[in-house]
C-alpha cells in the first residue's frame, strides 16, 4: 500500500506540474467566467446557459486534461524507459497501474472542484437577464490573477513548479470566494431574477461531473498502456461521443428492452451524468440517484483498470528507446 501511495503521490505532482495543466484549467475558468456576459440578453434563458455552457465546458476540458495526465506519466515513461526503474525494483505491474489511475483520478477531482466553485460563482455573478454582479465578477478574475502571481512568484524565488503551485492557489480559493459569495447572497436585500437556479439544487448535478470526469481518466489510462497522445485523445473523443448518442440510437433500435440497457451501460454512458435539463425544469435530483451514478462509474472504473493491467503486461516496456 505505501509503494502505491508514493507512486500515486507522484503521479499527481507530476500531473500538476505540466504547464499545459494549468493552461487548460486556466482556459476553462476564463470561460466559465465569461459565460453570463455572454448570455446577457437572452430572455429568460441566462441562467440556464451558464449552467449547461459551465457543465459542458467542465466535462471537454476534463477530457482533455485526462488524456494529458495519462500521456504524460504513463506514456511518456514508457516510451523513455523511466517505467523501466520502476519495474527494476519489487514493484508488481498492476501496483504501478493502480497508482497511476489513483493519482489521475486525483488530478482530475482537482480540476473538477475548481471548475465547480467557478460554476457556482457564475451562477451568483448572472443576477438576471440585464445585468450582473460586478463585483462578484471582478472578484472571480482577481482569483486568477492572484493565483498566477503566486505560482509566477513561487516559481522565480524558488524554482517551484508554476502551475501546481498555481492551481494549489486556485483550489484554495475559488471554494473560499463560492462560500463568502453564497453567504453574502443569502442575507442580500437584493432579489435575484425569477429563472436563478438555487446552489442547494445545483450541488447534485455538478456532483455529478465527479463520476463522468473519473470514467475518462479511467479510460484514457488503458488506453495509454499502449497509444501515444494523439491515438489515445481520438479514441476518448470517439467513446466520448458515442457515449452522449449511444442510449439515442439504442432506444430507437431495441426500445426498452434489457438488451438495450445492457448495450448502453458497457460504454461509459455521459447522458447518466448530465442533469442540465432537470435543472432547467427545476427539478429535484434525488441523492440515492447520485450514489448510484458512483457506484456505476466505480465498475466502469474497475473495468478499465483491469483492462490496463492485461495490456500492460502483454506490453514491451519502452521499445523505443535507444
């Protein structure tokens, strides 16, 4: 257990330190904080495209952040011979597997509570259809700026790694900023617009981008036992998106059938995930549907780990290297 705890301990630092990390996180942040100017107009309909633009923006840049963290340590190691080390010392293969989904996974909830808090604190800023928060506003994008002047200064005065001290920043205080904002919301004498969405009903759904974001990291680590970049983020693109059509074309194929539920499940089905539309109509998600959701994406996860393994040790450690 400890061989794994430090592998994966690793993992992670590594994860973090990749500046195309915090390139990625930082361009999601900036999106999701621009998303209710950009909506402003829209009759009745603001707060809904903050929140679906938010979601769906959380869920692509985790994609692409999976795909990273998993060429990175695990096809790049094994193509410059590092995993070689590794496997020189008693460190089993699947031990090694194991540490590298735990510490992807781990990078990924980081990314994804971040993202979260900027959703929340979005919703706040889109006080209605013509107007918004400003302060709010400038308080979000001092945060990243805040944060990227620590990282800059933590980087020049003691050569730490930019980006993972960056989105450390970023993880302390975007939650910070959600919860000061909330409360000042709540004890607010101004009235919100009609159409804003109530963080107590927000909280499943965005919980739910948790489990969707961990299927990909799961996925994109098998894959990179045995791809390169490239093949590794076309192939998740492809199960990605054969995931959000997938239950569409099966109900028109097999109905309501079990055949159908069954072929829907084997790939990571992304429809389990998305509750925009419940949102939209304001309803209720039910907390048991959310433990469920986990415990789907733990066999899912499961799955894909034992995958990696098989192909890891039918693999050819670092057959490219010179």
């Amino acid at each position: 257990m400890e061989t794994i705890y430090r592998l994966a301990k690793n993992t992670l630092k590594e994860c973090l330190r990749e500046p195309v990390f915090f390139l990625i996180l930082a361009s999601a942040l900036v999106l999701i904080g621009l998303f209710p100017s950009l909506s402003m107009f829209v009759f009745r309909k603001q707060i809904k495209l903050v929140v679906d633009s938010s979601m769906a923006t959380t869920m692509l840049f985790g994609l692409f952040i999976a795909v990273l963290c998993a060429g990175h340590t695990i096809s790049r190691e094994m193509k410059n011979g590092t995993v070689l080390l590794l496997m020189s010392k008693p460190v089993p293969r699947v031990s090694f597997v194991l540490a590298k989904v735990l510490g992807i996974l781990t990078a990924l909830t980081i990314f994804v509570v971040i993202c979260s808090c900027a959703t929340c604190i979005s919703v706040l800023i889109a006080k209605d259809q013509f107007r918004l928060d400003d302060p709010a506003l400038y308080t979000y994008f001092a945060a990243i700026a805040v944060a990227c002047l620590y990282g800059g200064i933590r980087n020049f005065l003691s050569q730490k790694s930019f980006s993972s001290h960056a989105a450390g920043a970023l993880l302390l205080l975007f939650p910070l900023i959600t919860v000061v904002l909330s409360v000042i919301r709540h004890f607010s004498q101004d009235a919100m617009g009609a159409d804003t969405i109530p963080l107590g009903l927000l909280l499943p759904a965005l919980l739910l981008l948790f489990p969707a974001v961990w299927v990909m990291g799961a996925v994109s680590t098998a894959l990179a036992v045995k791809l390169d970049f490239i093949s590794n983020l076309l192939i998740c693109l492809a199960i990605f998106l054969t995931g959000l059509v997938s239950q569409y074309f099966l109900h028109a194929w097999f109905g309501d059938s079990v055949l159908s539920g069954l072929l829907g499940s084997i790939l990571p089905n992304w429809q389990f995930f998305w509750m925009a539309d419940a949102l939209t109509n304001m309803t209720k998600i039910p907390w048991s549907y959310v433990v469920w959701a986990v415990l789907y994406v733990l066999l899912q996860i499961v799955v894909w780990v034992f995958w990696a393994v098989f192909l890891f040790q039918e693999n050819e450690l670092a057959k490219d290297s010179r």
